[in-house]
C-alpha cells in the first residue's frame, strides 16, 4: 500500500503573485514558492498549489474548494473588507458564502453546527 505524506489541489492562475495575495488575503499562507513556476497556499488542513497558466482555461464549474469555519460574520466581514463579492447561501446543512478567486475557481466559507 503507498503512503500519501501529503495531498493538494492544484488551481490554475493566469497571475501567480496575484493568486498568492488573495489567497492570503483570505486567509490561507504561502507555504512555497518555485520562483515563477509553482507555488503553494496553506491552512491548517489543506493545500492549494498555484500554477501559472497563460492559455485561456476556463476554472472548472464543477469543483468548489470550501472552508470551513466558527463564524460566517467574521467571514463576510473579510470578504467585504477585501471587495471580495460572495453570494450567501443557508441552507440545511449551514450558511455558506460563495466567492470566486481571481480566476474564477469556485470557492466558499461554510459554517456548520454539527463540524
């Protein structure tokens, strides 16, 4: 059996140094950089690698990548703080704040009483 040390979602970006300043701008830090090449972002829990793409991939409508958290004010908050558009969701399982990164991957905040 393989032993996975680490896992990662890869996202495209059309501007590495952009990407990286809005995904710390929501929260998540640089953990690496390869110069121009490839860069990863971090929370506690995930990790997202940049890669630079200068063709024009569109984000795929069919991944979302979420985050969890305590306390969805804190993160409207943040968002609005960073004229970050995000569209508010509650629904069953929680409140959800839907947003889209500067190349249009699907993101969101959720707040769930039951994690």
């Amino acid at each position: 059996m393989i032993n996975i040390k680490q896992s990662n979602v890869t996202v495209m970006a059309k501007d590495l140094n952009k990407s990286i300043a809005f995904y710390e701008s929501i929260g998540l830090k640089l953990k690496k950089r390869w110069g121009e090449h490839y860069a990863q972002v971090a929370s506690d829990d995930l990790i997202i690698g940049l890669h630079p793409s200068s063709d024009n991939r569109k984000a795929s409508s069919q991944i979302s990548i979420g985050f969890m958290i305590n306390d969805i004010k804190d993160a409207e908050t943040l968002l609005t703080k960073n004229n970050i558009k995000f569209k508010r969701g509650d629904g069953k399982a929680g409140i959800i704040l839907n947003f889209l990164d500067p190349d249009g991957t699907n993101l969101y905040f959720g707040q769930f009483d039951d994690l």
